[in-house]
C-alpha cells in the first residue's frame, strides 16, 4: 500500500469535510465537537483555511490511490506555540502506522515553516490508543494549570 503525506489542497476542502465528519460521527468521544452541531455548521473553519492556504493553519492528508483516508489539522498560535488538531485515520486502515506518518509529516511542515515553535495536542483520557500513539512519536505528558477541560495535554520533544 503506497500512502502519500501532504498538505490538502483548496479543492480537497469538501473531501476534508467528509472524513471530518464522519470522524466526529464514529468517535463522539475522541474529539471536543459534537457531529450533530458539525452537520449544522455550513462551513468548519479549518475548509477556509484549507481553500486560502492559510501559512497558519493547515491540513495534512493520507492518500491512498487518490483516495483521502486520514487528516491532522495544524493551528499555530500568537505566542508561537502550535496545536495539532483532528487527527483521525479511517477504520479500514487503523493500525497501519498512518497516523504516525500524519503526525510525523505536520511535524516536519510546522517546524520548517516555524523556527523554534512548541508544539502541544490534547487528548481525550480514554482515547488510550491515541495517547500510546502520541507517546511513541515523542510527546510528553504536561501539568496545565489553565486547561479546565479533562483533557490530557502533550507536548512534543524534539
């Protein structure tokens, strides 16, 4: 299986928007949205950014023959700290270390694109095999006095 890594282009915004959603519909517990309000929602953010090619958002895919079957998001923040966002691989090709590919390609653009950023992603307590997959890539365990959600904060050490 040949998987490629890139940034999603502006007219992959509708594709994003289909996996989005079906993550949030397959996984209610995974993510902070909520997949009965997402269908509400005309537009996510994260699709403008995609279609404007924003340098401070961006999307990464997996694509199998063509076909997008994973997203991470990037959101770089004023204080130069990036947060990685949506992570989700479908379920037909979980356990491929796709998702570790995904992870490691937004490492690899937001570290070229920003020298010297933190990077942090939060993860649900019980979403144990994303927390083991996160760990295994290099991500650290934080104490965040200021997160009130239940969420578990990670950063990564380069």
């Amino acid at each position: 299986m040949n998987i490629e890594y890139r940034n999603l282009l502006p007219n992959e915004s509708k594709a994003y928007r289909v996996i989005r959603l079906e993550s949030l519909e397959k996984f209610p517990d995974s993510f902070g949205a909520n997949y009965q309000e997402a269908l509400k929602t005309e537009k996510f953010r994260i699709e403008t950014d995609i279609e404007n090619q924003s340098l401070d958002r961006f999307v990464f895919g997996a694509f199998v023959d063509g076909e997008l079957i994973g997203i991470c998001a990037f959101v770089k923040d004023e204080n130069n700290t990036g947060n990685i966002y949506q992570m989700y691989v479908r379920k037909g090709f979980q356990g491929k270390n796709i998702g570790s590919g995904l992870i490691q390609a937004i490492l690899n653009e937001a570290y070229s694109r920003f020298k010297g950023i933190e990077i942090v992603l939060e993860v649900t307590p019980k979403n144990d095999s994303a927390y083991h997959l996160y760990k295994k890539i290099g991500f650290q365990e934080v104490i965040d006095e200021k997160n009130t959600e239940s969420n578990i904060v990670m950063k990564y050490l380069v």
